[in-house]
C-alpha cells in the first residue's frame, strides 16, 4: 500500500530485513539514511502549505472580527493567548511527543511498539481535551476579567471561549491524530487535512460570524462554531485514515491493554514539551495585561501585530514538526550525528526564513496592519510594534525549530527552560519599567529583547545538551543535499 507521506521512497518496514543484515544492505529509509536538506524540504513543503491556509484562516477570521467592532477585535487578543496555548499544546508540544515515541519505534524497527503507542497517545489527547475544556468553561471568565477584559470587550472574549473552548475535545483528538501520521514521516496528509479545514473555518467562520442570507449573525459564537465544526470534520478523515490500514501505524483497539511504558514514552517528552507553550501564552499574558493599561486601541494593535508574529513562527513549525520524524527515527536507529546535524540545519531554515520575512514587514508594516482595521490609534500601534519587533522574529524560529527538534531526540528539558528564562526576563523587564513610568514603545522594545534572550539559549541548550551514543558500526554514506 503506498505511503501518502515522503514521496512514495521505499522506507525500512518492521520485518524489512533479518537482525543479521547489515544497515548499508537494508532497504534504504530516506529519514534515516538520505541527504538531510532535501529530505527535510520535502517534508516541510507540505507543513508549509497547509500553514500558508492557516495564514489565510488568520487574516479572514481578523479580518471579519474586525467588522464586527473594535470591542470584538480587543476580545479576540484577550482571548487569543488561551486559543493558542491549547492548539500549540495540542499539536506541538504533547502532539510532538506522540510523534516522537512513535517515529523511535520505527527507526527501531518495532512496528507492534508504534501501533500501540498511537492508542495510547489519543487517550492522553482526549484526558487534556476534557481538562481544557471544564477549566475553561469553569475559570474562563475569571480569567479574561483579570487580564483587564471589561464592558463588551469581556462579553465578547467569553462569548468566544465557552464555544471554542466546549469542543475542546475535538481540536486535540484531531491534533494528536494528526501527530501520530506526521510521526511515521507523512506530512501530506495531515497538511491535506489542515488546508481542508482552513477552507471550512474561512467559509462556515464567516457566514456564522458576520451571517448570510437566511443565517442570523452569530457573532463571536459563530467565529467558534466554524472553527469547531471545520476540525471536527478533519478528526473524522484522520481517524479513517488510520483504521483503514493505509498507514505505517494502524489503530487497533481490539487488542489494546493499558502499559505504563507506553505513557511514559510519549508524556517524559511531550508533558515537558507542554511547558513551552504555558510559558509563551504567559508571557503573552503578560504583555496583553500590561498593554491593556494603554487602552483598547493599543491592546488591539498589538494583537494584530502578535497575529504576524504566530503566523511567521509557523514557518519554522513546519520546519521543525518536519525534523520530528527525521529525528526521532534517527535516534532510534542510533545515528546521533546525523540527529544533531538535522537539528542545526532546521534551526538554520527556520532563523533564515522567519528573519526574511519579518525584516519585510518592519519596513512596511502597513501592507499587515491595513488589512484588519480603518482605526488610525489601532494602526499606529500595530505599526510601531511590528517596525520594532518584527526582525527578532527570527530569533523566535530559531528556537521553535531547535525546541520541535529536541522532542525528537527525547530531550526537551533545555530548550523548555530557555522559555522559562525569557518569561523570568520579561517579567523583570516589565517590572522595572513599570517603576520608570514606561509607555507602550519601551514594552515593545522589551519584547524584541526577549527574542533575541530565547534564541540564544535554545541554540546553547541544543549545543550542550547530550542526545545519547552513535551505533558502532559501517553507516551508509549520507550528503547535505
């Protein structure tokens, strides 16, 4: 049956060939054993298109809030950290760590390890789903109030979340299933899916959002309502997809029984992992609670600004969540260098990409900001925000890139602890300038600081950090490109 994944390129199956049979005789697997650039290209591509839906998905979604007021635009950043703290949790950090255990298992040949890995992996992702969702639903409008939501701003945020946050469940079943297919180094499906439900959130967003015809305006509930139903149906064509047998990892539930080792595999990377994000959406907090001081139309900018910011960082997710399976299957097969060679070259994409970008919207913010508003005190801060911070964005790839690589590798505890350090600094930084009187342009200039802090460390914690022994024994010869 053929693979939708790396371009239909023979890869080692569990029974390929006899123990005795050398590596450099076995049937050769392009993630272990083919040149690293290209390989790690064409396993982005895919990741990058789909990510391409997603821009289009923020742009839309931002675009028709906007038309529904500036109170639903503000509510949209107060709420956007905790959107963005469970899908990144979902399908980056815990979802990095099903791939991870599973791309091991196969890069160890142990096809019965992965398949049952796969169970256990959607058991965790629907437990979170459900501890999600009853927090949110129970300790939601709490929390949006102390982050300074007020008046129609807050009605609107937790008119949003109770929806969104209802169907929890949801985005994390289809984002772990989504994790285990990217786990066996098939991007293209999983892009497939997400560009479908881009197109579903961009249409049923809409109609439900700002109404159509016989449709009634929904409002901010009806934003949720197509964000939910479009994930909904991308969960169904995954779970198909891997009890149909057509994947290199198949659900089975028939023979399945509960096995700590299974848990343990996947949550010693992935419930570390989960940390990043809780740090990136405080520190996020952080910002919108300061940010809201200086008024609705600054706290709207900036979340226009933050907008371009998690779009371009997706790039470098495609390119990292690409090197999970590289990776992982790497360390399974115990080709240690050429594990950390597919970190640094990753990171490298990433750093180079994301900085290009972002240097170009610093020189002309506007072509970003006009899309979502005609407020010019909305623009302003939009534009001042992305002309200071929007070149350290680069910084910010770099160490999501190296972070998606560690998971990889099983050890994602030093790249984690570089976000703590950027969280340590900017809530020094905002203290300090809080004593000094500071105005919005010097916690801009705090934010930028801070990149380049979580940059810098990522790389040093990937450079330091040990990622195990290399095999010994003849390796097949492997090239840059």
């Amino acid at each position: 049956m053929s693979e939708l994944g790396v371009a239909e390129i023979p890869v080692i199956e569990a029974d390929a060939s006899p123990p005795q049979q050398s590596v450099s005789n076995a049937i050769r697997n392009p993630l272990i054993d083919g040149p690293i650039l290209s390989t790690l290209l064409q396993l982005s591509a895919p990741n990058v298109v789909a990510l391409t839906a997603g821009t289009c998905v923020a742009i839309a979604e931002t675009s028709y809030i906007g038309r529904l007021g500036v109170e639903p635009l503000a509510a949209m950043a107060l709420v956007f950290p905790f959107v963005i703290l469970m899908m990144t949790m979902s399908g980056g950090a815990m979802g990095g760590g099903v791939a991870s255990a599973v791309a091991r298992a196969l890069g160890a040949n142990d096809a019965r390890r992965a398949a049952a890995l796969a169970v256990h992996g959607l058991m965790i992702g629907f437990c979170f789903g459900l501890v999600f969702m009853i927090g949110m639903l129970a300790f939601g409008p709490v929390l949006l109030a102390r982050l300074g939501g007020q008046g129609r701003v807050l009605s609107e945020a937790i008119a949003y979340s109770q929806i969104f946050f209802g169907g929890a469940v949801i985005s994390w079943l289809m984002n772990t299933l989504a994790a285990l297919i990217r786990g066996t180094g098939n991007m293209k499906l999983p892009s497939a899916i997400i560009l479908n439900s881009a197109l579903f959130q961009i249409l049923l967003g809409g109609i439900l959002g700002l109404g159509l015809g016989p449709v009634p305006q929904f409002g901010m509930r009806g934003v949720a309502a197509g964000t939910l139903i479009a994930f909904s149906i991308g969960a169904s064509i995954l779970a198909w997809y891997l009890l149909s047998g057509r994947s290199r990892v198949k659900l089975d539930f028939e023979d399945f029984r509960f096995q700590r080792a299974m848990f343990y595999d996947i949550l010693k990377v992935g419930l570390i992992a989960c940390f990043s994000p809780l740090q990136v959406v405080l520190t996020v907090t952080i910002f919108t609670h300061l940010l809201a001081s200086f008024g609705t139309e600054v706290l709207a900018g900036y979340g226009i600004g933050a907008r371009l910011e998690f779009m371009l960082t997706s790039l470098a997710f495609a390119v990292g969540i690409a090197s999970v399976p590289m990776i992982g299957m790497s360390i399974g097969a115990r080709r240690i260098a050429r594990a950390r060679r597919i970190a640094w070259i990753s990171g490298g994409v990433s750093f180079a990409v994301v900085g290009l970008f972002g240097c170009f919207f610093a020189i002309w913010p506007d072509l970003w900001v006009n899309l979502f508003t005609d407020n010019a005190a909305v623009r302003a801060a939009g534009r001042q925000y992305l002309s200071i911070a929007a070149p350290f964005f680069a910084f910010v790839g770099l160490s999501v890139s190296l972070y998606f690589s560690s998971q990889g590798a099983a050890a994602v505890l030093s790249p984690v602890l570089a976000q703590t350090a950027r969280l340590v600094f900017v809530v020094a930084g905002g203290s300090w300038l809080i004593a000094h009187g500071a105005n919005g342009t010097h916690f801009f200039w705090l934010a930028a600081a801070s990149m380049i802090l979580l940059g810098t460390l990522a790389a040093a914690a990937v450079h330091f950090t040990n990622w195990g022994r290399e095999r010994r024994q003849s390796l097949p010869s492997e090239g840059l490109c």
